[in-house]
C-alpha cells in the first residue's frame, strides 16, 4: 500500500509562477540535447532547421509556449551558452 501526501503551502493562492520567454542562437547550438532532456516541463524539443554546421536547434514544443516557468534549467546546461531565458510577468502574456 502506498500513500502519497502532499503538502502545499498556506498560502498557494498567492504564489505567482514566472513565464519564461526561451531564446536560442541557432549558430551556436551543437545538439546535445541536455536542454530537451532537463526541461521540467518538457517545453522544447528538436527542431528541424538546420544551423550552418548542421546542427539542430531546439524549438518550442507544439502548445507549450506558455509552459515555461522560467527555472533557467536549459541556461545552466548547456555548455555553447546557445541557450538563455527572459523572466516576463505571466500577466503581460495572459
């Protein structure tokens, strides 16, 4: 028998989550994937233009644009520094 508890704050309703605008520098992505595997939320995933080397960038996931929450996971991770995140109040993009 398994028994999950879960506990959440006292005060969850107040509790904003950020919205992260993801932006790549196709030139500088050489494909390793660590952002694609990382992400929480699963927001990117392999695109299929090609940068000069012939590398694959990652792109947002169908509907996962407003997935983001902006944890810079894909930032720390990825060694070319192709990767970075923008913090935006969800509110402007609601």
């Amino acid at each position: 028998m398994s028994l999950k508890l879960v506990r959440e704050p006292i005060n969850k309703h107040l509790q904003k989550v950020p919205l992260g605008i993801i932006h790549v520098i196709p030139e500088r992505c050489k494909e390793c994937g660590f952002c694609i595997d990382l992400c929480p939320k699963d927001v990117l995933t392999v695109g299929e233009e090609r940068n000069i080397k012939g590398y694959r960038w990652p792109k947002i996931a169908d509907g996962k644009a407003t997935e983001c929450i902006a944890c810079k996971m894909c930032e720390w991770i990825c060694p070319e520094f192709a990767i970075f995140v923008v913090e935006v109040d969800r509110r402007e993009h609601v």
